[in-house]
C-alpha cells in the first residue's frame, strides 16, 4: 500500500514544535501514529508536513502533584497501565487501558492522540470524562486548560486549533473513599473498536452514602455523553453498603432497586450513533455490572 | 541510509532484506510486522522510519537463525504453534517482549502479550503452549546460571551458549531528509 507524499520534520524542542506548527503550511503532529497512519493510508487525512512530536519531554511525562495527575500527550496507553498510581488509585483509567486496541498498539498509541482522533469509540474519552479531566493546548502564543467536555465537540473534532498541540491532560486522584469501573463491548474481547463504552466514577462518605456520582458512555453518541439523571439517582444512595452477595452475571436479576434504576436510567441516556436500539440495553447492563462490581469488589467472570 | 520521509519501517525494513518482518494489513490490526522498537513490541507499518532513526530494532531473524535458533523459536516449532508461518515472526517478537518484562507469565498474561497477533490458521492453544515452553526453558537456563557461577568449567559453556540465544542483530535504520 503507497504512502502518499509528505515532508517530516522532528523538532528539538518544545519551542520549536510549536514554531513549525504555526509556520509550516499544511503541518499535522504525529506522536504513535496508529491512527494517523491508518487515516492517511485511507487518505481521509493529507498532511503536508508531519512534526514529530513523539519524543518532547513536555509531553513524555506522568507527574503527581497535590493530588493532581498530569499526564503528557505523548505518553502511551502502555506507559499508563505500567504506572503503579494509575493502577491502584484511578480504576477507571486502568480499565480502559486495558480494553483499549491490543498490545502492539498500546505500546505507540499515546494518550494525546487518543483525544485529539477523537473518535466516538475512543476508550479514554470517558474514563477520563468521569474524572473531569481537562485538556492543555499550546501554541506559540500561548497555553490554554479547557475542560475535556468542550475539548471534544463532535465526531473527530475538536477544539484544537492547527497550530496548536494537545500538551497534557490532568484531572484530581479520586480520593481513596471512591470507586469506579470500566466496562466496554466491542464484536470481540481484543483489538475492538467499541460498541458502547461505560465508565464510572463515585465517591462515597463514611457511611458508604453516595455523595457524587459519574457515569459517561462512549460510542453512542457523537461525543461521550454524560448519564445525569443516572448519576443524579445514585446521589444519597448507600448502594455500595447494600452489597448483593455475589457479582451479578449477565441475565440475572440485580437485587439492589438503586442499582437497577441507575442502570435503566443510563441506558435511556443512550443515542445510538447508527440508530442500533441495542445499545440502549447494552449501556443498561454495562452500568449494572459496573456499580455492582463497586458494591461487590468483585469484577464480572473473576469470582470463584 | 537514507529514506523518503513518508517512508514506513515495515517496507523499509523489507527492502534493507528483512523479510521476516511480513507485511499483513498495514493497519495495525495483525500484528505480523511485529518488531522490537528499543524493547517494545510495535507494528512497524505504523511507524515512520524517521522516527526509528536511531532506535534500536530487532526483528524475528535477529533473534535467531535456522542454524542457531532462539529458544522461542525452538519453542514454537516444538509445540507445533506454526501452520502456514506468516504470523510467526510476529508471534516471536510478541513473546520476546512479554518474556523480557514477565519470565514467568500466566496464561492471560500471555493471551493478553499477542493480543495484537492474528493467527488465521491453528488457532491460539499451540502457540500459547509454546510460550508457556519458552517460558519454562529460558527460567531452567537462567536457574542452570545460577547453579552454574559455582562451577566454573560448566559455567563457561552455559554462558557461551546463553551468548549465541541473545544476541541479537540489531539494525540501525537512519535517514537523511
């Protein structure tokens, strides 16, 4: 399969890359390229000049600060799921990592790119969505922190500008008293696109009352949409206190009236991109079999 | 050498007589151009040569030749995980990468290192016994190390042969632009 033609520059610096944005006539930033390469192949995408900026240690970092975690735009999904407070403290990114692509990919594919495709399916958007991450874009006249919500604004479109780089993306460490959950179905376990995506995101007060609640659902909708009315029903609820016994498995009835309402309800949130009313009922048992492993502790398929 | 700066690794790489490095999908779906980028197991159709300029790459051969394979490629053969082929050097270069970082990995910690490998014909059960045997003949060649620092003639030969497993041929690909 032929390339077409374009020229590639690798920047030094920071600096440099955001000069070459600005002045060089028809330039894109290439970090992993597992969907830039895929896009130009298919020619959906011409760039005339490619800046790599795979390599600027801007955008090669993850730091914890103040119980805030930034996370650079060329960092991998790979590199995220090597890092051990990712890990143990923000589940829901965890587990999206995990469901995203396959290894191979997951080694290139960066985080930034991951936002600035944004596709509908994309696996970050709403695990990073229901941790109310925000976005930094750079240009040679400046930097500017949006929310993630308005960074996205419709199927592969963004806020960014083409003479701006997507830095990096921060968002507060869910506090230890919280939890949270992934789930994703695609047409296969592996190296899917998704179907519907669910990520949740709650924090509890000592008593196991629900004190704020986050639900987004990816690929049903042009952009991840947030289910309110779903999360506005777990608010107040001790739902993790009432713990069904063992993890609800896919045709079973949940016993707990707040998780079953909350998953009804996400599903009604749903609007299925390709008018599939499946997914309506696939959001519905995604939700479930999420806030009934946060009551549990226990994942789906991984009790005894 | 130098590169056309929308050249791609994989055809790069084929071209320089890296044959082993086979071309599949050319959109990171199958995993058969699988080579190791300074460690990590990647697509190399997804990756512009430019941006291995540099970089350490290993691919299947450099692991191993007919004459003096690696053990994953022993292994492989022994545990019959190999039908038309075209998915192998992939499939190697996967296991490498896993067995590099985790020597003693679980079955789902290996389904989830070739998760990015398609294999069209056998099916996955032989191909992850073979990792499984990788696993167990490299940790037994490791443990025979350790045995062996205290006797130093039996010493000299595990090391010489532990020399020709891992050294790989490591292919600086450059460019001018």
């Amino acid at each position: 399969m032929t390339v077409p033609a374009f020229n590639y520059l690798k920047p030094d610096s920071l600096a440099e890359a955001l000069d070459m944005l600005a002045t060089e006539p028809g330039a894109y930033p290439i970090a992993g390229g597992t969907n830039l390469m895929v896009d130009v192949r298919a020619g959906k995408l011409s760039p005339e000049t490619m800046i790599d900026v795979g390599d600027l240690d801007e955008l090669r970092g993850i730091v914890v600060k103040d119980s805030q975690m930034t996370i650079g735009g060329a960092v991998t999904i790979a590199e995220l799921l090597r890092h051990e407070i990712i890990r143990q403290r923000v589940p829901v990114l965890f587990a999206a990592g995990k469901t995203f692509a396959n290894t191979l990919i997951r080694n290139r594919a960066t985080v930034g790119g991951n936002l600035v495709n944004a596709a509908p399916c994309s696996d970050t958007a709403p695990a990073l969505l229901v941790l109310d991450a925000e976005v930094s874009l750079s240009s040679s006249s400046g930097t500017r922190w949006i929310p993630l919500t308005e960074f996205l604004v419709g199927a592969f479109q963004t806020q960014r500008r083409a003479d701006e780089l997507l830095m990096e993306v921060r968002f507060p460490i869910p506090p230890a008293s919280s939890r949270g959950g992934f789930e994703k179905m695609g047409l296969r376990k592996i190296s899917c696109m998704a179907k519907v995506d669910v990520a949740v995101m709650a924090d509890f007060d000592e008593r196991g009352a629900c004190k704020d609640a986050r639900i987004a659902l990816g690929a049903v909708a042009p952009i991840p949409l947030r289910a309110e009315k779903a999360e506005a029903s777990l608010v107040g609820t001790a739902f993790i206190a009432r713990a069904p016994e063992k993890p609800v498995r896919c045709g079973e009835q949940v016993q707990d009236k707040t998780i079953e309402e909350a998953a009804r309800l996400a599903g009604e949130a749903a609007s299925p991109r390709s008018g599939s009313e499946y997914k309506r009922q696939v959001v519905y048992g995604l939700t479930r079999r999420i806030l009934t492993a946060m009551a549990t502790g226990i994942r789906d398929g991984e009790a005894s | 050498m130098a590169v056309e700066p929308q050249a791609v690794l994989l055809h790069t790489l084929r071209d320089l007589g890296y044959t082993d490095v086979k071309n599949g999908c050319e959109i990171g779906e199958c995993g058969a151009c699988a080579v190791l980028l300074d460690g990590e197991a990647v697509n190399s159709c997804m990756v512009l040569a430019m941006q291995a300029d540099g970089a350490d790459i290993v691919t299947n051969s450099g692991l191993g030749t007919m004459d003096k394979p690696h053990v994953i490629q022993e292994s492989f053969a022994d545990a019959g995980a190999i039908q038309c082929g075209f998915c192998t050097p992939g499939m190697v270069i996967s296991t490498k990468a896993l067995l590099d970082r985790n020597p003693d990995p679980s079955e789902a910690e290996i389904r989830d290192a070739l998760s990015g490998n398609l294999c069209r014909c056998t099916g996955y059960g032989q191909i992850v016994d073979a990792v499984k045997l990788a696993a167990s003949r490299l940790a037994g060649a490791s443990s025979q190390r350790e045995d062996a620092r205290s006797n130093s003639k039996r010493g000299r030969e595990l090391d010489s042969s532990n020399r020709v497993l891992e050294s790989g041929d490591q292919t600086k690909v450059g460019g001018e632009s």
